[in-house]
C-alpha cells in the first residue's frame, strides 16, 4: 500500500508573532507534511508578510507588488485572501490547492502547535474507516505564563453529542470530507463541532491519549471574541443541521 500523502492545513488572521512557529512545528515533525498551505484571511497585521520573507524573494519591487495573491516554494504554498472570511472559507481554500494530490489533512491554527511526533502518530491510525484522529492537548496562556493539560476521553459519538470532544488541530481523511463534505462557511464558530458530527455518521473518530498539540489561549483568539450569543445560536444551528440530516 503506498504512503498516504498529506497536507498540512493553517489558517491564519493578525498572528504575525506566532505564524512561523506554527510553521516550523509542522515542518519539523517526525513525518512533516508532503505540503504546507496558509491562508492568510485578511490580516491587517504582517502575517502575511512574515510568511512571504521565509519562501519568497523578489528579483524586484514590481515583482514583490504584484506577487501577492500565490506563493509557492517546494514545502509551502501562501496565499492572502482579500477581507477576513472566517476560518471555514480560510480551511476550505487552502484543501482546494492540493486536493487531488492528497490523502491526509493536517489541520493547525496560527497561533498553535504541533508536538513533533503529533502528525506520525495521527497517521498510524489511519485505516479504511477513520475518518479523523485527535489527540490530548494543553493549553497556554502567554499572558500568565500557565499551561493546562487537557485530557479528552476515548472517542464515542454519544459524547461528541454532549460536548465538542474533538480540537480542530487534528488530521482528516479526504476520503471523510469528500463523503460528509467541507467546513460549513456561514458561520464563525462551532464550525470544527459541524464538521466532527457529520464525519462521525460515516466515519470512525479516533483518540491518542498524549497531549500532541499546544493551544494558546487569551484575547487574541477570534473564537473568544464572538458573543455568548452568537455561540449559542451557532450551536443550535450544528444542531438544526444535524437533526435535518437525520430526517432525510
């Protein structure tokens, strides 16, 4: 059986201070991705300017004025979209790129990262059936300096019901989003919970029980800057959604 190919997934908004680290964490795994996509949904910060200095050196200034809507060099593709869209459309373009070319996605916010073995280990749990592979994480709060282990119990999809058990740093099988389709794009959070429910009617979620990724944490999150409300009503939407696919 041949050596699935993946593709590692970041969407990045105003995280000029953590992009690269994101990067390098994918790129110095044990089993780095065959490919980097990020996105850059219309930072107002230098995030995209961080990326470009690391794969792209223009032969002038025309050239670097007219050169910012696709980067590429052998390990990384950049590109910058035109208004902030929200992580959703950010994830689904950047699988868009490299989609006939890939079996495994690995996704990764900016401003986290991965732990050196998280996309090997992911990997081997890949089967005919899995659908998506999660790990344990910990959180970081930059501004207090404290981290948190995060333990998540094994996968069952009576769980996933009560609680978003998954974290969106984890791996997907292009075979489960061609299936159960791509991120919903119409609303901001709750996203990555609509896109566990739907793969785990198909598909089989899988738990590694070490904490393989890092998340940080604070204000500058865009998740922590959504109302209660607008959480509330996004959740009842997944829900909508879901109760809708039941009945079909």
């Amino acid at each position: 059986m041949p050596e699935l190919k993946i593709t590692g997934i970041i969407p990045c908004f105003n995280h000029e201070k953590w992009i690269n680290q994101a990067i390098d964490s994918m790129m110095n795994q044990t089993r780095p991705p065959d490919l980097i996509v990020v996105v850059d949904d219309g930072s107002t910060d230098k995030s995209f300017e961080k990326v470009l200095e690391r794969i792209y050196k223009p032969k002038n200034d025309k050239e670097k004025i007219e050169g910012k809507i696709l980067h590429t060099n052998q390990r990384i593709i950049l590109t910058k979209l035109g208004q902030n869209y929200g992580p959703s459309i950010s994830r689904n373009v950047a699988m868009k790129f490299t989609w006939n070319e890939t079996d495994l996605f690995a996704f990764l916010d900016s401003d986290d990262l991965y732990e050196n073995t998280k996309i090997e280990k992911s990997m081997n749990q890949f089967d005919e059936g899995t659908g998506a592979v999660y790990s344990d994480f910990t959180t970081w709060n930059e501004e207090t300096g404290l981290k948190i282990k995060q333990f998540k119990p094994a996968f069952t999809r009576n769980l996933l019901l009560q609680e978003c058990i998954v974290n969106n740093d984890s791996l997907v099988a292009k075979k489960a989003l061609e299936i159960c389709g791509l991120y919903w794009e119409v609303i901001r959070s709750c996203e990555d919970y609509d896109l566990w429910l739907r793969i785990s009617e198909k598909f089989i979620i899988k738990h590694i029980p070490e904490q393989l990724v890092t998340i940080r944490i604070g204000n500058h999150s865009q998740s922590t800057q959504q109302s209660k409300q607008r959480w509330e009503e996004n959740y009842r939407k997944v829900f909508q959604r879901m109760q809708a696919r039941a009945t079909q």
